[in-house]
C-alpha cells in the first residue's frame, strides 16, 4: 500500500465480503460512513436484509491511534475494537480491512465491483494472511 492518508478513507464504503461476525447476524450486507468529527472520526454502520432494506444502525466513534489503524467505539460495548485497514487501492476504491488476529475481514468498495476485481481483491487477502474462503460475498455488489 502506498501512503495512507485517513482523508481519502471518508466517505461511505459498501461492504463486499466479510468473515461472519455476531453483530452482522441476519444481515445481507452492510455500509460504513466515516465522517470527519471534533477529535475523531463518526462512524455509522448500517446492515440492510437481503431486499436492501436497512434492519439496524449504529452510531460510533473512530480514533487514529498509528498509520492506518483505527480504534473503533460503539454504545452497545465497554471496548474500543482495532480495525486495522490493512491494504487500500489508488483513489480509495478499494479496501481490506481486518484485525492483528486475523479473526475479522471486510473488503470494501465504493460501489459495485466486477467478478474478476472480487477474485483480486481475494488474493491480496490471502497475501496479507487471511484465508479468503470464510468470507461471505455479497453477490448484489459483485458482477
């Protein structure tokens, strides 16, 4: 990844894939919106069901705490969790986004990607360690 700068990360990211997770259950698929705020970044996450209709919204906060990882709060937990944004393409495009564990994975997008970007973007999964067949796709933002 060439240099990151948290600027070009705002703005809203659908989510392609993603390794499943308690707090996605029943979700299809979900957005993320990063927005610049007083000593951070706002953070607001949106699940959709497999119609496209929103079923749940959380509001959170994000910090910068070193290069491209970021601590992320939200309401329902004590926790501050890590989401490490672990590759990114020219022009924020695309991103992968995971954790030191390599227990969670999201590759994002701005929009809709092609069948051969998807198969790409789970190669540099693999590069980076995680393994790209626990991932569950969204086939609705993937042609």
């Amino acid at each position: 990844m060439t240099k990151f700068e948290i600027e070009g990360y705002l703005g809203v990211w659908w989510e392609v894939a993603r390794y499943p997770n308690y707090f996605e259950q029943g979700a299809a698929f979900a957005s993320a919106f990063y927005f610049p705020i007083v000593g951070g970044i706002g953070v607001l996450n949106t699940s959709f069901d497999q119609n496209c209709r929103p079923i749940s919204r959380i509001l959170g906060r994000a910090v910068q705490v070193k290069g491209t990882t970021l601590a992320v709060k939200f309401p329902v937990t004590t926790a501050w969790a890590e989401y490490k944004i672990e590759w990114v393409s020219d022009g924020y495009v695309y991103a992968i986004v995971g954790n030191t564990a390599k227990s969670q994975l999201w590759i994002l997008a701005r929009g809709t990607i092609t069948w051969g970007e998807y198969v790409e973007l789970r190669r540099v999964c693999d590069s980076l360690g995680y393994d790209h067949k626990r991932l569950l796709a969204n086939l609705d933002l993937i042609f």
